[in-house]
C-alpha cells in the first residue's frame, strides 16, 4: 500500500465529507460542485467511484508510481 502525505488524505476527507452530505440529502449536488470546484460530470464520477471502491478511490492512483518523463 502507498503511503500518501497527509494533505492529500486531508483533501480526500473533504471530499468524502461533502458527497456523505449529497448522499444523506443535506446538500443538494449543485451545492457539491461548487464546494469541491470541479464540474457537474468530474463530481459524479467521483460520487461513483466512492459508492463502488470506498475512501481509497477518492485518493490520487498516480501517487507511488515514477515519472513517465523521467531521464534514464
């Protein structure tokens, strides 16, 4: 498993924490593109990914991995 740097396990509960309130009906999802900044389709897609793999698809999946651009 990939440790990730705390910013971005903050930055996945906030994300977490505003699809949770769509989902319970306390926001409305217009309310979540607007808090999270990213378009109508990017906030459904990740309302996807969290109702089939959990917290951990909210997480950056590059995170680990090298650089394709890295020198030799």
């Amino acid at each position: 498993m990939v440790s990730y740097p705390q910013w971005a396990r903050e930055r996945a509960m906030k994300v977490e924490e505003v699809i949770l309130r769509v989902a319970s009906g306390q926001s409305t999802f217009w309310q979540a593109v607007r808090v999270l900044n990213r378009s109508p389709r990017h906030v459904r897609r990740l309302m996807q990914r969290s109702r089939h793999h959990g917290f951990a698809a909210l997480l950056d999946g590059r995170t680990g991995r090298p650089s394709t651009k890295r020198m030799p």
